[in-house]
C-alpha cells in the first residue's frame, strides 16, 4: 500500500481510464481498435489499483469465481454469433441489410455511422470481456502468490 | 513521405534483432534474462510482418475521414494483432514455471534446477 | 569447446538471415492482388468502415477463434499451476 497521494489520485483516475477503454471497444468498426485493444487498457487500469492499495484490499472485491463467469460469458456471446449464421456457412454475416445494425454506407471516405457493421459490433463486446476477465485474473493471483502467502480461494 | 529506401533497411534491422535473441538464448544461464530473449525474439516477429505490407506514400486502411492516396494492405496488419496476444500467453507461462522453480531451489541458475527431486 | 560451437551456429544463422533480408522484394512496393480486392469490396459485402476489422472477423474468422481458445488456455493453466501449491503445503 503506498501513500495517501497516491490513493487519492488513482481514485479519481480509475473513471477516465474505464470511459477510455469502453469507447474504444464500442467504436472498433469505425475508428482503429476493437475488442483486443480496449481490453488491454482497461487491465492496465485494474493493475494500477492493484499497485496503489496492495492485493489484500483487492482481493475482497475481485473474487475469483465472478471472474470465471465473466470470461466465461464473453466466450459464449462469441461462438453464439459464430453459430447463429448456420443457414448459409459457419461464419456468415446474417446481419447486412437489416435494420438492426445493417446500413450499408456509401463508398469512399464519409462520416462514420453507430449503426453499420453487421455482427461486428457484438463480436468485439465478446472478445473485450474476456481479455479484461483474464487479463485481471492473471496479474492478481501473481501478486498474491508472490506478497502475501496466503490461500487463493 | 519517404519514397525509396536503399539496400531493404528495415529487413536487415529484423535479422539484427534476431541475431540479438538467439545470443541470449545461447549463451546466457539467468532464468529472468532467458525470458528476456524469448520476449524480443517475438517482438522481432511482429516487427517483420508490419513491415512486409507498406506501400510508398500510403494512408491507414480505414474509410472513416480518410485523406487522399493509397492505401496500405490491411492483412498482415490483423495477422500481427493475434501474434501479438499469443506472445503475451507464452511470457506468462514461462513467468510462472520461473516462480515455481525459484520457490523450490531458492538459486536463479538454469544449470542447478536440473536435479530436483519429487 | 561448447563457445565455440555456440559462436559458430550464431555466425552462421545471422548471415543466412541477413542473405534472405537482402533478396527479397524492394521495401514499399508489394505485391497485392488478394489485398486490392479486399480494399475494393469490402464497404459493399460487410457493410463496415474499417478495413482492418472486417478481415479480422469476417474474411478471416477462424484465425480469431482459434487465438481466443489460446488466450483461454493459457489463463486456465496460469490459474491451475497457482492452486496445486495450496494443496500441497495443506494435505501432506
């Protein structure tokens, strides 16, 4: 555990982090990023708590079993979306056309659209949720083995 | 804009690298620095497939308020983005075989963890 | 004895390297036919702005399904190795 300002400052910097990181997984089919790269910035930001108030705090918050699950989750949601083109082939992009998240925009360089991208979109939320689920889980059970020698339930 | 390089500079920095690794790999007896080089060697992998698709004068492939020009090829861009992560699992499996090891023999020297028992 | 063996394997894996670096294609000027069609069709057939993205998902998905299976075996065997110490130092 490090000192009072620092506790302080990664207090309030922990929010700007977690808005940063979920921009960037949100707009991957617009601007460059997606699922892997917003994963990574929003681990970055759960080891730099783990650094300022020590694993010991952390550990009654980040249980392991509700990290499991939501790995587990974000593994699903992608095979689901594999799974659900199974009409035509095994990847297919059954989305294009539809109103749901099917625009086709016009070619040449324009101002993006939220609404495009066909399955994309839902296949990057997949992917970041388990890059942050496991990402956290690794650094954490590190630094418990290595500081503290206690159980890691 | 750079438009003609002499000699392919930067294939002959990737081969330097590796040269670099495989030194370290070869010669050195710390666990750590061991890591170390398995680390730089995938570094000098990624380094080699970005740099295979650049086109003179080149612009990023993204259509969203993009400039005028040609654009850069946009496969082995995504093909770097999975080497990338399978990097990032194989130095954490080597860190925590490394942080057994070190718990059992208390010596960071490859050459002693040979002859351990049970 | 084992030096020398060593500086001898290392001299010769560089300048095969350095050869191959030398003789391939001028830097800047690439070959691409499957990349043109990529760039060309890409904003008709996924309906997506980034060129990148859609590669990654959609024209080569399985390569992402298959570094996602990666990704998760490495963090299950990580967590593994880390709890067969507890029960070691605990039941015997």
């Amino acid at each position: 555990m490090l000192s009072k300002i620092v506790r302080t400052i990664s207090d309030q910097l922990i929010l700007f982090i977690l808005v940063f990181g979920f921009y960037i997984i949100t707009h991957g089919h617009l601007t460059p990023g997606g699922g892997f790269q917003g994963g990574a910035v929003i681990a970055s930001g759960v080891v730099m708590m783990i650094v300022a108030f020590g694993s010991n705090q952390i550990k009654k918050s980040l249980r392991e079993r509700h990290l499991a699950v939501v790995e587990s989750s974000g593994a699903l949601i992608f095979i689901g979306m594999a799974f659900a083109g199974l009409g035509t082939t095994f990847f297919y992009n059954f989305l294009v056309g539809t109103p749901v998240f099917g625009i086709i925009p016009p070619t040449g360089p324009n101002p993006g659209n939220l609404w495009t991208g066909g399955v994309i979109p839902l296949m990057n939320l997949g992917v970041g949720l388990k890059v942050i689920a496991g990402l956290s889980a690794v650094v954490l059970a590190m630094a418990l083995f290595s500081s503290g020698e206690e159980v890691e339930e | 804009m750079i438009q003609y390089i002499p000699y392919n500079i930067p294939f002959i920095a990737v081969a330097l690298l590796v040269g670099i690794a495989l030194y370290i790999l070869i010669f050195k007896r710390n666990m750590v620095k061991i890591v170390m080089g398995v680390a730089i060697l995938g570094a000098a992998v990624n380094l080699f497939l970005v740099a295979l698709g650049y086109r003179a004068g080149g612009v990023a492939p993204i259509y969203t308020v993009s400039p005028q020009g040609p654009m850069v090829l946009p496969v082995p861009q995504a093909l770097t983005l999975t080497s990338i992560v399978i990097a990032v699992s194989i130095i954490a499996l080597m860190l925590t075989m490394v942080m057994h090891t070190y718990r059992h023999t208390k010596d960071v020297d490859a050459k002693k963890s040979r002859t351990m028992k049970g | 004895m084992r030096q020398i063996a060593g500086w001898i394997l290392l001299i010769v894996l560089v300048a095969f390297l350095i050869s191959g670096a030398l003789s391939m294609h001028p830097f800047g000027y690439p070959p691409s036919d499957m990349d043109d069609y990529m760039i060309e069709n890409s904003q008709a057939e996924t309906a997506n702005n980034n060129v990148v993205a859609a590669v990654l998902f959609d024209y080569r998905g399985l390569d992402t399904l298959g570094e996602a299976t990666v990704l998760f075996t490495a963090v299950t065997g990580v967590l593994l190795l880390f709890r067969a110490l507890k029960r070691k130092e605990k039941g015997s």
